[in-house]
C-alpha cells in the first residue's frame, strides 16, 4: 500500500509515534545534559553506546547514542545500534507513547521485544524512566511508572524547562 491509500487512522498514529520519538530524543538529549541522576545513570555506560527505538515491521524509528557524558540524536532509522528496542506494530507503541501504559507493561504484554544485551537494556530502560518523568504530565505518573517518582523543586524547575524547549528540539530532530 502506498502512503496515500493507507487509512486515515492509520496515518494519524504512525504521525504520533514519529512525534513522540523525536519528543523522546528531545527529551533524552536535554535531560541528559542537566539532570543528575541522569548523568548517574549514565556514568557506567561505555562511551559511543548507539540503542534504538522503532516500530516494525517498517514504522519509525530513531537512533541515540551517547557520546561523553550525555546522549545524542543520531537521527531516524536504526544507525549502526547495538540494542533495539522494537514495538511489534503501531497499536503497541502508540500505548507507551501517549502515556497510556508504562514501557514496562509493553514489554509484560508482549508489544515490544529487545534486541541486544539484556543487562544494556535494562540500563537504558532506567535511563528512559528518568527521561519519562521529566517528559510526561504528572497526571500520567500512575499508568507509566511502577513507583510514581517524588520530583524535588529543582527537579520540577528541571522539568519545566524540558517541556520549555521540547518543541524546538523537535523541529531540530525533524531535520535529521
């Protein structure tokens, strides 16, 4: 099928899931930069570590790496990654994505598989966690985390300039 006889539905979730991605690379690249349980995470991970997220069978997909102290946007497709993280189809992902249930569940459910180290995937999996918190609304804290996580003030001050800038990164992102 080609893209201008897919269903509109269609459509609209493969767009929410491409623009949650580039929110989430947004996200990973500022969160990485200025929280410090972040930068804790990030201290034992070997420098030049590429992961992906992506929808099969042929969805989006973008690449991070981590490059010094901090992750980086590679960009879209699956560059070179060590770990894939790959949702089975768009209904999978679209879950996570919008805050409707937590990474963790996906995978409990069967709606994502790992490709890769399973140890590399549990560190980033804690990485994605602290990214989440930073990234989603408090209202969707329940749903997405086992222990919903007690924000700090300047965690809170943290997050608000995350969600200040999310919409510039993700325009930067589209470019990529």
């Amino acid at each position: 099928m080609t893209a201008q006889k897919l269903p509109v539905s269609y459509q609209a979730k493969k767009a929410v899931v491409e623009t949650s991605l580039l929110a989430l690379a947004a996200a990973f690249e500022s969160v990485s930069k200025h929280a410090p349980e972040m930068k804790a995470e990030l201290a034992d991970w070997e420098d030049g570590r590429i992961f992906s997220l992506g929808v099969l069978p042929n969805g989006p997909a973008i690449s991070l790496q981590k490059k010094g102290s901090e992750i980086h946007y590679l960009g879209k497709g699956y560059q070179n990654s060590t770990l894939k993280i790959l949702f089975k189809n768009l209904d999978s992902a679209i879950l996570p994505f919008t805050g409707q249930i937590g990474s963790h569940i996906a995978f409990v459910q069967r709606r994502a598989i790992l490709h890769g180290n399973v140890g590399e995937a549990m560190q980033i999996s804690r990485a994605m966690a602290i990214v989440q918190s930073y990234l989603m609304p408090g209202l969707v804290f329940n749903k997405i985390f086992k222990r919903p996580p007690k924000l700090t003030p300047a965690q809170l001050f943290l997050k608000a300039r995350v969600m200040a800038t999310l919409g510039l990164g993700i325009i930067k992102n589209m470019r990529k």
